[in-house]
C-alpha cells in the first residue's frame, strides 16, 4: 500500500476508515469554519476549477464522493439543476451539515452514508465524479479509483481536487512551517482536535501527488489522466475518463 494508507488520525489501533470516520464526526461541526481559514478562502477558487472543469451542465447524474458537509454536490447541483447528484460520506455529523445546508438552500442532493470504496451503486451510474480532500483518506486508494471507474458511463469523467505539498524551496519553506505548527495548533483552539489537524499535513506529505497520482489513476483503469497545480503547487485538480467501450 501507499504510505499515506498506513497513516491513522488517531495513531495505530483499530482501521484507517473507522479512525477517519471518528475524526469527522468529531470536527464537523468546525469544519467549514477551518477550511475558510486554513486556505485563506482559497478553497473557493479551487471549487470554481473543479466545476470549470465538469461535464456538460445535460449531466443526468453526477456522484461526488467523500462529499463531507455538501459543498462540492451542492454547487454541482446549481451548475446541473436537471441532474440526480448524490454524496456518499463515511461521516454521519458530516453528512448532517450537508443535509442542513441543502434545506437551507432548497437544493436536491442525495445524501448517504457510504464507503467510498464499496458504494454500492449500480456499474455506469454517473456521468462524472467528483472528489475533494477525500483521496488520501482512503484505507486503499487504488481500490477507490476502481470503484470510481466501476460507477462511471463509459466516456464518464473523474475530478479529483486534492491538497498538495509545494516543490519550489522556499513556498515549501512556509507551508511546512504553516501546516506543521499553525494549523494543529489552530485545530486545537478551533475544532478541539490536535490530532485531527496535525494528520493533515502528515497525511498531505505522504500522499501520491502528481504523476504518481496519475499512475495509480492510469492503473485502476482509467485513461487521458492530467493534473493542473494550482496556488503555488498547494492544491492539485486531477481530472481523467473512462474509455469508451
């Protein structure tokens, strides 16, 4: 497995997907709060790639995975009024503020409580998929782009928005120095857990990035895979397809 597999929140007992699962539960009701700040609202712009990036706004059915509080779905849902958009999350307190959010806004969003790895929807369901932040917290990445390339039509299209570490030496300098010190910090003051947001930066460094993250793409089937980094190499939007049969 990759690195980024065997690293835990809360450290070696007990699964990656249940210690993940527990870490959102416990900070949800600080994430988007923490995601404003951390990225200095940069996480919007990051967003408006994303959605630049999908399909046709014709999309019958678009899937967004590891969905968290509903963000990335609920603004696919405006792009795409006519389409069914559903979003699967491990986290039941997150999947509770997605929920709040999408009566606030009277939007139609599916939301479930699944795994990312084993969905259970229907092989070919979605025109395009999307994942945000959601990739290096999987107990098996490859197995999630399988599964992803298992609900896409063929021709369907994978977006995947996910943090990354910048590779020029002094950019690099400060992000380690932000994320190392400030954010655990600030995660502690903000959320009440340390540990939750210092197994971000942990969990961001050992992640696939770039071209490995293609590879992995490219050996779970899929085809045409791109990256385009953004912010200084801070964040990464992937995108890739399934071949057409």
């Amino acid at each position: 497995m990759n690195k980024v597999e065997n690293i835990k929140p809360y450290g070696t007992e007990g699964a990656k997907e249940q210690q993940v699962e527990a870490m959102f539960d416990a900070i949800a009701p600080a994430y988007d709060f923490m995601n404003r700040a951390m990225t200095f609202g940069m996480d919007r712009l990051w967003l408006r790639q994303l959605l630049k990036a999908c399909c046709s706004r014709d999309a019958s059915v678009a899937v967004d995975l590891a969905t968290g509080t509903g963000d990335v779905a609920l603004a696919i849902a405006r792009r795409c009024p006519d389409a069914a958009i559903i979003g699967l999350d491990l986290s039941a307190g997150m999947l509770a503020k997605a929920k709040e959010k999408a009566e606030k806004q009277n939007i139609a969003v599916d939301f479930r409580q699944a795994d990312c790895l084993a969905t259970e929807l229907p092989d070919g369901i979605a025109d395009f998929v999307t994942v945000a932040y959601g990739v290096r917290n999987f107990a098996d990445i490859e197995a999630g782009y399988r599964e992803m390339y298992r609900i896409l039509r063929p021709g369907g299209k994978l977006l995947v928005l996910e943090l990354s570490t910048p590779t020029a030496l002094i950019p690099k300098l400060f992000y380690n120095i932000y994320t190392r010190l400030l954010i655990p910090a600030a995660g502690s003051i903000f959320a009440g857990d340390r540990k939750a947001y210092a197994y971000l930066p942990e969990s961001i460094a050992a992640s696939p990035q770039r071209g490995e993250m293609e590879r992995i793409m490219q050996s779970a089937g899929f085809a045409d895979t791109s990256f385009k980094s953004m912010t200084l190499g801070v964040c990464t939007l992937y995108t890739a397809f399934k071949q057409l049969q």
